[in-house]
C-alpha cells in the first residue's frame, strides 16, 4: 500500500510541474520500477520535439547542445537534455562529464539537465533514455535533446528514437570516411560541420552538400557549419531543426517516427526482460557437462 501511496504522490508532484518529481521519476525507471509511473504519463506524451546529438568523440558534441540550449532558451522554450555517458566495462560508473559541459544552464528552471550511464548498452543509448525522453515530454518540455556517448556505428541507434537526428563532423580527422563505413551518415537529418574556422571545413561542407538523400530519409540533409563555442551557426541550425520539423509535419512523416520511437521503446523493454530471465536461465546451470547448443534450445523453449 505503501508503494501505492508513493507513486500517487510522485504523480501529483509531477502533473503539478515540480521538477524535483521529474528526477525522482527518471530515478525510478533508471532502477528498472518506473513501469506504473510511466503507463499513468504516456498519455501526456508526444508533444516534444525530439533532437538526437550524435557523431564520432571529441567533435564537439556537448558544446554543441549547450549553445542550442541557450538559442531556445532565448524563444523561452522549455528543454531537457539526456546526456549519456559512456560506462566503466568495470565499475559500471560513468564519467558523466555534462554535469561540467552544462554547468552554465544549472540555474535555469526552464533547462532539465540529466546524465546517465549507457551500462555498456548497445547503440550509444541508455537502457533507461526512452522512458527518460518520455517522462520529459510528459513534463511540459518543448524540446528534448538526446546527446550520445558517441561509439561509431552503433550510434545508428539514436534515429530510432530521435524525431530528427544530427550528426556532428570536424574537418580534418577523416570521421566522415569512417562513418560512411559504417552507415552512420544515412541516418542524418541535419548534418553539422563543427569547428569552422578549421582549413577543411569549407571541403567538408562541399561533400556533404553533395551526398544525395540515402536509406530510410526521403529529403537530403541539411549542412550547417558551426563554431559552437562561440554560438556562430547556431540560429542557423536551429532554423535547419524548424524546416524539418515542418517537412516531417507536412508529409506525415512525424507520425511514423513516433511509432518507430514506440517500437524501439516497446524492443529495449522485451529485450530488457528477456536478458533478465536468459540470465536467471544460466545461473541455474550446475555443471559444463552439457553442450551449448542444447542449453540455449532449452533456455528458447523455456521463455
């Protein structure tokens, strides 16, 4: 009953727009006993504009986000941010390094700031990131931002659940070449040539004005440069952000990414409870007597 009580009254905090409910709930799906909290706010969901931020280490992805949380806090929009760090394969503990890079936006009521280890997940996402970009929908927040740890070709996975996905490119490191490798570049709605004033930027930017639309998107990709950190190119991408939000209106293409987003959420949750059993499965193994083969049929058959 006690249980009960608490998420009512962490539901009442929450529809009365106290931030200090949004952290405890995304405490509590972070910890895996979010499930109730989250069905009671689903229908409040689905305003939001979703940005995903991704792109190789070291582009400049976390300057990025903190100047175009500054250019909507200038609309007075509401925003979240989901910054997930990378993981320890040891510890588990995450580095957690927005808590520094956003520190400028710690005061402001209108900016909900929150980091989160990836756990060695797959696709440079959280475990827990969906139910966290939903609860800060549910909450009011204009726009969510989604910046991942930036792992290379898993990062594919950010447009899954992203309404619009960025990638970040710096000229001169030979990314761009290693992500069209590895199919990163196809899922880029907009792509964000960062650090300008570099020699090669203005070849970069040539490049992939000239690379046609490819996989899934049907509208080539926008190109802006930047200086993130001095803000130049900013009000740009955020014009380029707006334009594809309208296109995505317009041609009802923001209707499927919302249900691939639903897909993608509803495959983390089977694939996160099916683990949990596959791994009770194999703790109860006695011996390594019996092949591998016959054990997972039996793990199969059992699920």
């Amino acid at each position: 009953m006690r249980e009960i009580a608490d998420v009512t009254s962490l539901l009442d905090d929450f529809q009365a727009g106290r931030e200090r409910a949004l952290a405890r709930a995304i405490s509590l799906v972070e910890s895996g006993a979010g499930s109730e909290l989250v069905q009671a706010l689903y229908a409040r969901s689905g305003r939001a504009l979703t940005v995903g931020i991704t792109g190789p280490p070291g582009v400049g992805k976390s300057t990025l986000a903190a100047a175009l949380v500054r250019r909507l806090r200038r609309d007075r929009k509401e925003v979240g941010v989901v910054a997930v760090d990378p993981s320890s394969p040891f510890s588990r503990g995450a580095l957690l390094g927005d808590r520094i890079r956003h520190a400028d936006h710690f005061d402001d009521r209108g900016v909900f700031i929150r980091s989160m280890a990836n756990r060695g997940h797959p696709g440079g996402l959280a475990g827990a990131t969906a139910d966290t970009v939903l609860l800060m929908d549910a909450f009011g927040k204009d726009v969510v931002l989604i910046e991942t740890v930036g792992v290379g070709q898993s990062e594919i996975e950010i447009a899954e659940l992203a309404s619009t996905t960025i990638v970040v490119l710096q000229p001169g490191s030979g990314d761009a070449v290693q992500l069209l490798k590895a199919g990163v570049l196809e899922i880029a709605d907009i792509f964000v040539v960062n650090k300008a004033d570099h020699p090669g930027a203005r070849d970069l930017v040539r490049e992939l004005k000239a690379m046609p639309a490819s996989g899934a998107r049907r509208r080539a990709a926008a190109v802006i440069a930047t200086q993130a950190n001095e803000g130049v190119g900013v009000d740009e991408l955020w014009d380029a952000i707006e334009a594809h939000r309208r296109f995505l209106e317009e041609s009802g293409e923001l209707a499927a990414r919302r249900r691939a987003a639903l897909a993608y959420h509803v495959r983390q949750l089977v694939i996160g409870r099916l683990g949990e059993r596959i791994e009770a499965a194999l703790a109860r193994i006695e011996s390594a007597a019996e092949d591998p083969y016959r054990l997972a049929e039996r793990i199969v058959r059992d699920l």
